[in-house]
C-alpha cells in the first residue's frame, strides 16, 4: 500500500509525503503507481516551470519513498498571493484528486493529512 501524508499549516497544503508501494500490479503495469507517479512529477514540474518557485523534493526510487515540500505555498514564504494561491490550490486539487483514486483503490492507497504547529 502507498500512504500519502499532506502537510498543512494554517489550513494551508505545503507539501506531501509518499511512501510504500501500491502492489496493485507488478512493476510496469501498476496503473496506480503510475497515475501516482504522474500526478507527482506534474505537481513538481508546474510549481517550478510555470510558477518559477522552488520545489524541496526527494525521491528514492528504491524505496519509493518521496518527499516534496513547496514553501511558497505558505504566506510567510510567498509576498505574491497569486502565486501562493495557485500553489496551495494545485497542492488541495492533488489532496482531493487523490481522496477519490482512494474510492476504487482503497486496499493500494491511503492518505491524510497532518496540521503543523
């Protein structure tokens, strides 16, 4: 099973963490692991092409242990509220695009969320 975490702050999405296996399927043809790993990249790929900010990231393939923490998605960090929007929308619409992957895959994904201080 993946387990997904989303880190919030203020009620603000600033990050997630991805770790396990989803063993839907074998390697290559893991439809879950894939849509997981697409959905991913994209967010990576938007925040630092389109949205020019920095994305904190790690990615152990081996372990499929991934960390990706977006800063810029918290006022503290961001001056631009647009940008700081759209970067903690896109990071809510993974939130929920995953909460309804977990309708049908249910036994090969988990996610939550946790609140910082």
């Amino acid at each position: 099973m993946t387990k997904i975490t989303f880190f919030k702050r203020n009620g603000v999405y600033y990050g997630f963490r991805e770790t396990g296996h989803s063993e839907y399927a074998d390697e290559g043809y893991d439809i879950v692991c894939s849509a997981l790993s697409a959905m991913t990249m994209l967010i990576i790929n938007t925040v630092e092409i389109s949205y020019a900010s920095r994305v904190d990231y790690t990615i152990d393939e081996k372990t499929t242990d991934i960390t990706v923490k977006i800063k810029s998605a918290l006022p503290e960090y961001e001056k631009d509220e647009k940008k700081q929007f759209a970067i903690a929308g896109l990071l809510q619409g993974y939130f929920y695009q995953l909460m309804d992957l977990t309708e049908d895959y249910y036994d090969f994904l988990s996610v939550e969320e946790i609140e910082d201080k």
